[in-house]
C-alpha cells in the first residue's frame, strides 16, 4: 500500500522529482534530476510549507488528498517565491479558497505579481510565531538566500527546521527522504556544492548573516528540510552545515583549477604542462577543465572549491575564445574571492588573450601569482620553462 514518506508523525514530505528537464533555472544542467521539496503538517490545523513546479501540480494535489482525506488546508507558509517552489500556489489557492497564506511584506509583492493574489494573507517578522495546535512555528527572515524574500520556518515541537534554498543541492531523490537512509550522502553533498556555486554563491554575505542569526536564535534542529535535495539529520547537518560555514566565509581547499579554451589543442599543451608542475611541486587537487567540454556547473563548482585559479586562452578575432570570456563573466557575477590567480595564454599573429585575462586578478580584487605565458603558435619548447614556473609559483604561494 502506497505511503507517503514521513519526516516526524505528523510532518510529511510532498515534493516530487523532476528527472524531465534538462537544465535547471534553463541553464544548469542537472544529469540527475532535481527534487522539488515541500512538507505539510497535519495537527488541529493543517499547514504546507511550500508548493512545487507548475508542471508538476497534479503529483503534488494527489499527494495532498491522500493525506488530507478531505480536510482543508488552513495554511500555506511560503519560505521562497521562486516559480520552481511557488508556481503551484495560484492552483492551490483555487482548490482551498479559505486557506491563508503566511509570508511577509516582499513575500507577499511577489505574491500579487505571480499569482494576482492580494486576499488571506497573514504576514510574519523575525520572531513571530504561529501555532496550530500542539506545533509552533516560528520565523527567521534571511533575505538573499538568494532572493528578497526569502524566510525560514523552525517548528519547535519536533525541532524541525525549513530552510528554503539554503543546504539545498541538485540531484532528484531516488526513494530516500532523509540522508541517514542513504548508503553515501557524499554524492548530495557533492550536489551542494554545485547548487550553491551556481545558485546561491554569489549571496555568500548573506548566507553568513543568515547562519548567524541562527545561531543567535540558539535554534536546536534535529532536522532541515530543505527546498531541494535530502533531507538533512542531526548528524547529517553538522556536515552540511560546516560545508555552507566554508563556502560563505570564502574559504577554500588547497588545490588549483587550470581553466582553458583550445581550437587545435595547442593552448591544451601548454595547460598540461602547468598542470603537471603543480603536481611536480606537490599539489595534490589538481583539476583541468577544457571550458569547451566541461559543464559550466562543474567548472563554477570546483572554482568555488579550491583556492587556485589559472585560466588560459588563444587569441581569437583579437579577442579572448569566447567560451573563455563567458565562464569568466559567471565567475565575475558570482563575486568569487579570495582566489590566487594565474594566466596563459596563445595567439598565431595577433598577441591579445593575455593582455585580457592579466587584469581579471585586479578586476576580482584578486592575487595575482607568477608571471603570465604566452605562446606563438606551437612554440611549445620556447617557453616550457615559462610554463613551468607559472605552476611552480601557483605551488609555492599556495603553501605558503
């Protein structure tokens, strides 16, 4: 007999997976789907946190009918007012026309420009509560966590707390609600990392507001149901959470990514070989990404992961390879710091590449390590040495 998966008695999960589409926000690929995370609580009053993908409204109302057997919802709590958690509100509000909407002032802006809904509202700050029987909600604001509007709910009975897009991470859910049923939460962690660098990073400001305050809260969790992804347990979310702690202080692992665009493999060479004197000078994470061939969710992902960055280009119509220029601008919209930085680059009659990428360290408020390499055509052996010493010096400064 079909059951929906529970969180605690009385809190289950409602999300539905989405292995459809091809790229999340139309533009990071997601290989393994992505899971559209909502939770309803049944007590004296019955109150969902979230709604679902549009596409997907009909999965998530039968899921609501089984568990309310007819019973109305009298809550709808909106943590994020992203169409891929709010598109189902305007249908809800449709099927459930007394149910009251629980969000604040700019939750409920958005809600009038997505859905013309203007009526059966009931609007929550930082600290207020909510109670609807023997649980209590209450609400922490975290405003650009990634958008304006953003809040998280802790219910204090079972110590649970939503977080919205915060400790979400890419990756459909194959049959596990919970990370402490799962063989290798690795994988989801993984997935974390990439969601945030694509989704999240460039608000880390913000992200270390938010985990302040919860911590100032003293919020005790024995769980976090995020938007997306696993949910996490007590053991779980230490990890998860030590993870966002790195990531939105700016702190990185000691490793390096070379970064390169190549039309004939010639730029290829000379990545190769800075690479392999990283690892010569005793570099132990090492990873290459040809911009043309890596998926850009990956290359962002590891940018965020380790403290190194060497980016290499040819010159093309005097200009940088454009694939190139544009992982660049993801990276100059994130706001990535901190990072050492290096280039290289190639031309055939026209020096260019070079003299673009050199001030993206300036540009970034980076530091800028070793001197810059460029190559005339496949005059490889003329400026090994240079090659070299460019990873000698990543080496150096990174142990430093």
């Amino acid at each position: 007999m079909y059951q929906v998966p529970q969180i605690t008695s009385s809190i289950y999960y409602v999300g539905v997976n989405d292995r459809m589409k091809e790229r999340f926000e139309n533009v990071w690929s997601i290989p393994s789907g992505v899971a559209y995370n909502a939770y309803l609580i049944l007590d004296e009053q019955t109150t969902l946190i979230d709604t679902v993908d549009v596409c997907y409204s009909d999965v998530f109302f039968h899921k609501l009918d089984i568990l309310l057997e007819g019973r109305p919802l009298d809550y709808l709590i909106i943590n994020h007012m992203e169409p891929d958690h709010g598109g189902s509100i305007g249908l809800l509000r449709q099927r459930y026309p007394n149910m009251q909407i629980v969000g604040n002032k700019k939750t409920f802006e958005m809600l009038r420009g997505f859905h013309g809904i203007t009526t059966g509202l009931h609007e929550v700050k930082s600290g207020d509560a909510l109670r609807i029987g023997k649980h209590e909600f209450s609400f922490l604001m975290a405003p650009m966590v990634h958008w304006p509007e953003v809040m998280f709910t802790y219910e204090q009975t079972n110590r649970v707390l939503f977080s919205a897009d915060a400790f979400g991470s890419f990756g459909a859910l194959s049959g596990h609600i919970l990370d402490s049923h799962l063989g290798d939460r690795q994988a989801y962690l993984e997935e974390m990392i990439r969601y945030y660098a694509c989704v999240i990073g460039k608000y880390g400001p913000f992200v270390k507001k938010a985990l302040v305050n919860m911590d100032k809260q003293g919020l005790d969790v024995d769980f976090v149901c995020p938007a997306h992804g696993v949910v996490w347990t007590k053991a779980g979310f230490a990890e998860a959470r030590q993870l966002y702690d790195r990531l939105s202080s700016d702190e990185a692992e000691e490793g390096v990514v070379v970064l390169y665009g190549s039309m004939y493999g010639n730029t290829e060479q000379l990545a190769d070989v800075i690479a392999q004197s990283l690892a010569a000078s005793g570099v132990k994470s090492i990873v290459c990404h040809n911009v043309t061939k890596s998926d850009p969710s990956v290359i962002l992902r590891d940018v965020f992961r380790y403290r190194g960055l060497i980016i290499g280009s040819p010159t093309y119509c005097g200009e940088l390879f454009s694939p190139i220029e544009n992982l660049m601008n993801l990276i100059r919209i994130r706001d990535v710091k901190a990072r050492l930085y290096g280039a290289f680059a190639s031309h055939t009659w026209a020096p260019a590449a070079l003299k673009r990428l050199l001030p993206f360290a300036d540009e970034m408020k980076w530091e800028a390590v070793g001197e810059g390499v460029e190559m005339k055509m496949a005059d490889l052996p003329s400026i090994l040495s240079a090659a070299w010493s460019l990873g000698t010096a990543m080496a150096e400064r990174l142990k430093a």
